[in-house]
C-alpha cells in the first residue's frame, strides 16, 4: 500500500476516490506512569522509550488506516495528515491519521 503525504502520485494516474480513511491509537495515563519511572533513559533531552511508545501508537494508527483502504479495494492513500492530541487532562494521548484512498494505475 502506497501512503503519501502529497495529494497526488507522481507519474500515475488516480483512476477512482474512495474517500476518507483514517486511523487511532490511544496512549494511557498508565504508559506515561511506567515511561516516567524509566526517566533514566533519556540522553540530550529526549526519551527513547517515549519515543518508541509514540513510534508504535503512530504505526499502530497508520495500520488501521491502511486496512480502511484495503477494504474499500483502495491501492493507495493520499494526502496523508498525522496528529497528535491529548485527552483527558492530559492523562491520554491520542494519535490519529487520516488521508483519502485512491486507487491508481
């Protein structure tokens, strides 16, 4: 599966729309807990295991995304956006993604 930040593939011919896809993972107050106490981990200012939890919420949401697509017979998703919010106080994070399924030739 193609996944693209443009709103175009270079080259290719978008033969059909399929509409918008999208994805979430959600990230716990009990992640940050467990992250915190692993403070020790972290070299120049960043986290490697906060990083690594956001990596895997992030593909996590991307997956959910790409199956959207695949299930609406889509070869491609264009027009990519990824962001993060907090919920909850702050007590959650959560990562969506979203973009348009196309298939192309």
């Amino acid at each position: 599966m193609l996944v693209l930040t443009t709103p175009s593939i270079e080259g290719k011919k978008i033969s059909r729309y399929f509409g918008l896809v999208s994805g979430e993972a959600i990230l716990g107050a009990n992640i940050f807990k467990d992250l915190f106490a692993g403070i020790r981990d972290i070299v120049g200012g960043r986290s490697q295991a906060y990083e690594k939890e956001l990596r895997k919420a992030k593909d996590i949401a991307v997956q959910e995304m790409i199956r959207d697509a695949q299930n609406l017979g889509a070869n491609a998703v264009i027009g990519v956006d990824l962001d993060y919010e907090t919920l909850g106080n702050g007590s959650m994070l959560m990562v969506s993604v979203s973009g348009t399924a196309v298939l192309f030739e």
